[in-house]
C-alpha cells in the first residue's frame, strides 16, 4: 500500500511513492503528490499512510472526493481499501498493486500525443468543457442518493446531451456470479424500441465475460469479422460498452450505439465511459448492499 497509481485524466499512468505519515494530493506545487487536473482543489487530499494501511480526508475540495459509492465528508478520515479507485475530481486514482488490473484498460484507451493544429485544440478543448460538464451532472445524480432506476434514467439524458450522434443508451445490471441479466434500464430515440431490443446481446456477453471495455466506432472497418457480423445482423454502425466493475466484479455495463451513422462516439469518449462506469458501478453496489442489509 505505498503506490498510487493515476488511471485517468492529464496524469495517466504516473506512480508516485506513498511515504509514511502524512502526504497531501492537490495540483499546488507545495503538495507531495501534484496533479495537472484542474478539477482538483489546490489541496484536495490528505493521505496518512501507517504501516500497511492508508488513510483519506478530503480537504473541502471544490468538486469533492468519490469514494466506495459515495462523496466523502470533508474532514472525516476514511481507510482505504487496496485496488479501489478514488475520484478527485474527474481524476481517478487507486492505491495499492492491486490497482494495477484497474489500470490497464485506461491505457489501452489513452490516446497518443500529436502535434495537432490551434483549430483542433479548441475543438478538444470544447469537447472536455462537455465532458467534464457531463461527469459533474453524473456526480450530482449519484449525490443525491436515488434510488437505482430514477438515478440511471437521470445518467442515460446527460448521455444523450454530450452523444447527439448515438440513437440507443442502456444500462444493463447482471448477477455477478451468474452473469444472468436482472434489469435494464435504456433511453432510446425510436418509440418502438423494446427493453429485449435496446441493446446487442452479443456485445453485452462479450464485455460481461471479458470484463473488458468494447468499442467500434464504424463497423464497416471492424477487423474481428465474428463481431463484425453481430453488429451487421443486428444493424449496428457504431457501438460502446464498458463493463460495471466493482471490487473485481462485473455488476452489469453500460451501453451506447448508432445504428443510421457510423462514429456515434469518438474515441477518446471511452476513457470517460470507463471513469463514469467505475464511479457508477461504486454507487450501485453501495444501493444494492444498503437495501439487503436493511432487510
């Protein structure tokens, strides 16, 4: 428990030394652990590492720190379990080797710097503005507290505010042990659409057994020809599925396509589906566990 690893966000990839005692994560210079995110606080962390244990406090950061499903109180300290990811911000980071499982599919998705034209930067810098919008409105869903369908079909609108390209979004909750579909909850832009018809099973199956993040954005150009002919029978042009990941098991996933349009999504949307999905997962798995216990 004496690495932090960065999964999302400007700071990808970094690992950074956990010393004993007290550190401090914020993007101020004066901070041990610095970040490039300007969604973290000057001081947004505190971190106290004894031993073999780490503990949290959030500094009354302005956008808050996401943790085990839900926004930690400020000032209150909270032991950190390893290989559970933290949200500071809309950088998620995770304490511990175990994080390094976590870490992989942020990787594979991580786009690689080029020299890119002013024209182009703008359009980036706009299409983070949304995103970042589009995190913000999903943290203030899961703040409230919803119960598990109003706060999905809540998530699903702000979807379709950022995606205008995409005609279908689902979110699919599975039993984790036996990967059998318990509900679904969609929004889709065709009435006739069905909860047995808003999403592909074969991609879902796919992404449930893999436990791996799935994305084609034109499947005429798809190179995997079994998945290319589940998509062609099942009329889709592009789609996006990232598995609801919570303590290394698969609670469900949520689900995009376009079937009139190739490239629904862009490729860089991914790296906020896996963030949005692990903040989500966290939150469903913290609804489910409080409504057994209070049976």
């Amino acid at each position: 428990m004496n690495r932090m690893y960065i999964l999302n966000g400007p700071d990808i990839g970094q690992v950074f030394h956990i010393k004993t005692g007290i550190s401090y994560l914020g993007r101020g210079s004066d901070n041990d652990i610095e970040m490039s995110d300007k969604s973290v606080s000057r001081r947004h962390l505190r971190i106290v590492r004894v031993w073999n244990k780490v503990f949290i406090t959030d500094m009354k950061s302005r956008n808050g720190t996401f943790y085990d499903g839900k926004y930690l109180r400020p000032g209150i300290e909270v032991e950190v379990k390893e290989g559970t990811p933290i949200a500071t911000g809309i950088t998620l980071i995770c304490i511990g080797d175990g994080c390094i499982e976590e870490l992989m599919p942020f990787q594979e998705m991580s786009e690689p710097t080029n020299i890119i034209s002013k024209q182009s930067m703008d359009r980036r810098q706009k299409s983070d503005q949304r995103k970042e919008a589009l995190l913000q409105k999903v943290c203030d869903v899961l703040m409230r507290d919803l119960p598990v369908r109003e706060a999905a079909q809540e998530i699903l609108a702000h979807i379709f505010e950022l995606l205008e390209r995409i005609d279908r979004a689902a979110f699919i909750l599975t039993d984790a042990e036996t990967k059998e579909i318990k509900d679904i909850f969609f929004k889709t832009k065709n009435p006739a659409d069905n909860v047995n018809t808003v999403f592909c099973r074969g991609v879902l199956n796919r992404v449930v057994e893999d436990m791996n993040p799935l994305a084609v954005l034109d499947a005429q150009f798809e190179e995997d020809t079994e998945l290319a002919d589940t998509l062609k029978v099942s009329e889709i042009e592009s789609v996006m599925c990232v598995p609801l990941i919570s303590h290394r098991k698969v609670m469900g996933a949520l689900y995009v396509d376009s079937l009139r349009r190739p490239c629904g999504f862009r490729r860089e949307d991914l790296c906020l589906f896996l963030d949005l999905s692990q903040r989500i997962a966290f939150a469903i798995n913290k609804s489910i566990h409080a409504r057994e216990s209070g049976r």
